[in-house]
C-alpha cells in the first residue's frame, strides 16, 4: 500500500539528517520506526489506563501511590496486554 503524506520542511529535513548519519537506511525507514514508536506509546497508554480501571474496581485497597508504584503498575500492564494476544502480523510493517 503506498500512502502519501505531507511534511513540514522541519520534518523533513530532520528525516533526512537522519538517513545522511546513516542512522536509517532510507527514508521509509525512519516513518516506519515512528510509527512503531508510536505505536509502543499508545499501548503503554492503554495499559495505563487499563491500570487505573482495575485499580478503580476494589476500592478497599488502601496502596499509597507513589511514583515507583505508577511505574510498577505501568510495567505489569503492559507486560499483561503483550501476554494476552500476540501483534497481528498484518498490522506490522
């Protein structure tokens, strides 16, 4: 499938400072792993807020939260949702 996107000149010239390090290999490179990127980011999002709906359901649970007990529940829901169902190979580039 081919898409096409516009970019501001900033961005693009950022992309291709990346490709001229050799960072990446291409410019296709460089969009696929911010895509990846933000893909990660928006299951970390989703864990979090899957986190904090299951915190919600007991509420005689008296843990005082505290920023390594935000990271600890974090870490456990995202390690949770890639334990419950494999990434579909088809989404993936």
């Amino acid at each position: 499938m081919t898409m096409h996107i516009n970019l501001s000149p900033e961005m693009e010239g950022f992309i291709k400072s990346l490709v001229k390090t050799g960072d990446y290999g291409n410019e296709t490179e460089v969009i696929r792993d911010a895509v990846r990127r933000l893909r990660a980011q928006e299951m970390r999002k989703a864990a979090w807020q899957h986190a904090i709906e299951a915190g919600d359901t007991d509420p005689a649970d008296d843990t005082a939260y505290t920023p390594n007990t935000a990271r600890q529940l974090a870490n456990e829901a995202v390690q949770s949702l890639q334990e419950a169902a494999a990434i579909d190979p088809g989404v993936m580039p």
